[in-house]
C-alpha cells in the first residue's frame, strides 16, 4: 500500500503507527500534542534502541499498545520518551511528510 504524504490523503492513526513501528531504526520525526500539559512537540528518534536499557523490558511493544503510546529514543535528549498515539499530528520518515487524518 502507498504511503500517504501531505499533498496526499491524510494517513490515520493506525497507519502512522505502522510507519513508525516499520522504520526498523531509522530516525523519524514525530510531531504530537503532548498529554501532559496540551503543548505540541517535535521528536526526532528512532526505535530499536536498547543500549543503557536496564530493569526495563526490552520489548515494551504490548505494554504500549495497553496504554496507547509509542516509546522511541529521543537522539536530540538521548533519553527514552513515551509518545501519546492520539496525539500524533505528523511523521516525517523516509524523506517523507505524512499527516493524520482527523
């Protein structure tokens, strides 16, 4: 199926998700509303990171899918965050812009 960019169809949350989760790695950019106070942020990270990961589990995909997040490694703060799916605004992966659709 083709990926939707901004010229394009909005993409929905779950097909935004997908195109994170299949970046194996590679550094995407996630523009979100963050739920903690409502301000929007740009994230740029990647997925796959598990170095300094320790007490932790390192596949927290079914913990994320039970509370609706994302976690990815910030390479700007070089820490692990949690992104609120229903927040995602926009991704940028693959030299590409995608935007959700209401």
């Amino acid at each position: 199926m083709p990926l939707s960019s901004m010229e394009d169809k909005p993409m929905n949350k779950q097909q935004i998700v997908d195109l994170i989760r299949g970046s194996e790695g590679k550094i995407v950019s996630v523009t979100f509303v963050k739920k903690t106070d409502g301000t929007e942020r740009t994230l740029v990270g990647r997925l796959g990171v598990k170095k300094g990961v320790k007490g932790v589990e390192l596949d927290r995909k079914e913990t994320d899918e039970k509370h609706d997040v994302i976690t990815i490694y910030d390479i700007q703060k070089k820490q692990f965050r949690r992104i609120n799916i229903p927040g995602i605004i926009s991704i940028r992966a693959g030299g590409a812009e995608h935007e959700v659709s209401a």
